[in-house]
C-alpha cells in the first residue's frame, strides 16, 4: 500500500506544480503502477468509467452547436438589453446589469462546462463592461464563480457532478428530488439556496465599487446577433430528457448512458454536416469543441485513484477521518460532515476537483457507513466543498485561470487580492448556506 499511496501523491504534486503537463504526469504514474504490478492491470481496466466518458463527450458536442449556431449568446444579450432599456439609474443599470450577466453565466454552466461557458460569455462581459464603463475585472471573475458553483447543480453541468452521480448510482432527477432517499429535496435546491446568497454577496461588492459613477444613455447596450438554427436547442432537449426518462426503465443494461449519449453525439454530427456543410456552406469541426486533454486526464485518473482503493488505502483514509471526527466532539455525524466538506474546500482551492472528486468520494461513503448514517450526506457535502472551495483562490479551477489570461490579455490589472475579494465571501457564504442546507435534509 504505501508504494501505492507514495506515486499518487507524487503523481498529485507534479501535476499542481505542473498543470501544463498534467496529461503526461497523469499517464506517467499510470505506466510506473502497472510496471510495478501495484495494479491489475484488468483492475485498471475496470477502474475507467464509460459513463462518465460518454456524457463529457456529448455534452462538448452538444454544447458546441449551440454555440456556433449563437444561441446562448443571444440569450445572454437579450437579455441584458431587456434589463438596460428599464433601468435609467447609472449605479443600478450597472450592478443589476452586472448581476443579471453572472446569474445567466450560472443558469448555463448548469448545463454545460464550466470552462466552455466562461469562454462562450467573457467577450459578453468584456462588451457589458465597456458600455458600462467599468473595469471588467470583478464582473468576470463574479462570472466565473457563478459558473463553478452552479456546475454541481445538475448531473450534466461538471465533471464532479458526473462522477458523484455515477458513483452513487443518480439519474438527471435525482439532483432535484433523491429517490433513494424518499424524494428528499437535493442538490439542485442545495446550490440555488448557495447561489441566491452568493449573489447577495456580489450585490454589495458591485455596488460598493461603484462609488463614482455618471449618467449615460444607451439605445443598443449589447449588439444580437440572430440564431441561425433552432435544432441544436432541440437535440439538447431531446438529450435531456432522455437522461431522465431512461432513469425510470427498469432492467437497464449497465452502461445505458453510453448507448444515449452515443445515439446524440452521431446525430449531432450528421446534423452538423447538413446544416453546415450543406445549407450554410461552412465547415464545423466539431472535434476543436472537445477537451481532448481532460478527457484521457480522466481515463488516467480513474486508474490511479482505483490503485488507491486496490490498496487498501480508501479505507484506512476514512477510517482516520470517522476517529477524528469521535475525538473532537459528542456529536461525530456532525463533526466528520463539517470535517469532510472544509477539507474538500481548502484542498480545491489549489489543487484539480477531479483527481480530489474520485479519490474522496469512496472514502465519504466509507465514512458514513462507519458512522451509521446515509451516504449522501456525506458525498453531497464533499461534493459541495469540492466545486465551491475552487472559488477562493484564481488556481482553484479552470474557469478561474481562463478569466486572469482573459484579462490580462486585455491589460486590465488583476492580482490574487482582487481574486479574492470576490471569491472568498462569495465561498464562504454559498458554501456555508447550502452545506448547511444538506446536512439539515439529510442528517
């Protein structure tokens, strides 16, 4: 066990130290552990999950038509004039119009990936920013925490979702209502209570940085753009629902999320080639939408965190943590709750959620079953701690580093303070309040 533990935390390090290679470290201690026969390697093998694969690529795929067709910008700038052409007060327009900007940033990200809407909106807030007159920096980076804490709304929203909900055998519906749990409020409920008190929280930060302001008139705040097609909304809908629905047949085959997905990704890219190729005369790559780089991280990452559990070590970590929390205070449920979703904030502030989501997730139903109680409480706490807490810090997800290159590639100065002015209050205060939110339902 210890060889084991030693090269994936190796492994763990040299990635945080070297986020541009991760791809090759990742693979690299795959190879160095089954060199060493640490593991199977048809243990290995088993450790990848086709499901969580399937729905990252339909969900690219998906996503990307219906940005290329201009859907979601639409949305986001109709939206936004609606808004400017009622409110004529220089500090309101700004903070509403701002507010309104993040609030749709977070609607979306529910639905797609966190990295892939921030880029799909920033020229948006670039554009909102400059009709406003205002540094753009604490609206993009507002955007951006929006994005990572409403991508644990939804099964489809992130990759930690994905994981969470295959891991405990959820379907789409379950984020909202737990079946196993006798329809008990979930997480979808959990992360808007969060996010009604995050935006709270941004309200004062905006309006408090508009201490200066000056009247101006706007007949066209942000320029629409038409749509060009109305199909990608339904294939994306059709897809949706048929993540839901399936949940309700019984007998399903193991792997029916990959045959879904795989029967939307094949329309996609017939669709693609019709509309595109043919009507509008315009090559589409569909392929320069998908992370290709995130999507072998993953393949690699199952494998080392399934060495973890090969092991031994999953137990031996949770059996630590059930100790402690019974060392600490009379109530342990309590405190090993409290324990597990601060850990899963501190660490994601500077390390990647998705190696941290799948070595923590067996050891919180480790947990809950030495300490008696349901699993969920502890999965969904560690799962909130983990999408949150990469709000403090601008390392603590992708979407955060995308906006300070965004940024600084348009000269507007930033720092680790100006990250953390909005992104610590904003942690604390959703992270606490939906947390909070769990352990009262499910405790």
């Amino acid at each position: 066990m210890n060889a084991t533990v030693i090269i994936f935390f190796v492994v763990y390090l040299l990635i945080l130290l070297f986020r541009r290679y991760q791809l090759l470290v990742a693979w690299a201690g795959v190879l160095v552990l089954l060199l060493l026969k640490l593991i199977p390697p048809k243990v290995a093998l088993f450790s990848i999950n086709p499901n969580v694969l399937a729905i990252f690529i339909a969900t690219s795929l998906i996503t990307a038509l219906l940005y290329e067709v201009g859907f979601i910008d639409y949305v986001a700038t109709h939206t936004i004039n609606l808004i400017a052409v009622r409110i004529r007060n220089p500090v309101r327009l700004r903070v509403y119009v701002m507010l309104t900007l993040v609030a749709l940033t977070g609607i979306i990200s529910s639905f797609m990936e966190n990295v892939a809407t921030i880029m799909l909106l920033y020229p948006v807030g670039l554009e909102v920013s400059k009709k406003l007159k205002v540094n753009p920096s604490l609206l993009l980076i507002g955007m951006s925490v929006a994005a990572n804490l409403q991508g644990s709304a939804l099964l489809i929203g992130d990759s930690p979702s994905i994981l969470t909900a295959v891991f405990a055998k959820m379907d789409f519906f379950d984020f909202f209502f737990l079946k196993a749990m006798k329809y008990r409020p979930s997480l979808f409920f959990a992360v808007q209570l969060g996010f009604i008190f995050g935006l709270l929280v941004l309200y004062l930060i905006f309006k408090d940085s508009m201490k200066r302001t000056e009247h101006f008139e706007i007949k066209e705040f942000v320029r629409e753009k038409g749509i060009r097609s109305i199909a990608p909304f339904f294939i994306f809908a059709c897809y949706v629902m048929a993540l839901i629905f399936s949940s309700f047949i019984k007998n399903k085959p193991t792997n029916y999320i990959v045959y879904i997905c795989a029967f939307f990704i094949v329309v996609s890219v017939v669709w693609t080639l019709v509309f595109f190729n043919r009507r509008v005369e315009e090559e589409i790559d569909l392929l320069k939408h998908i992370d290709f780089q995130t999507f072998f991280f993953l393949i690699a990452v199952f494998i080392l965190v399934g060495s973890l559990s090969y092991s031994g070590f999953i137990d031996s970590l949770a059996n630590w943590f059930v100790s402690a929390s019974k060392r600490l205070g009379s109530n342990p449920i309590l405190i090993g709750y409290f324990l597990i979703v601060a850990v899963s904030m501190v660490v994601s502030a500077f390390v990647d959620n998705i190696p941290y989501t799948m070595a923590m997730l067996p050891v919180a139903k480790s947990m809950a079953d030495s300490l008696g109680v349901n699993m969920y409480l502890f999965i969904f706490g560690m799962l909130l701690g983990t999408t949150i807490g990469g709000n403090i810090t601008p390392i603590g997800s992708l979407s955060n580093v995308t906006i300070l290159g965004v940024l600084k590639r348009n000269n507007f100065e930033h720092s680790f303070w100006t990250f953390a002015k909005v992104g610590l209050p904003f942690t604390l205060v959703s992270l606490a309040v939906s947390s909070g939110f769990i352990y009262l339902i499910y405790r």
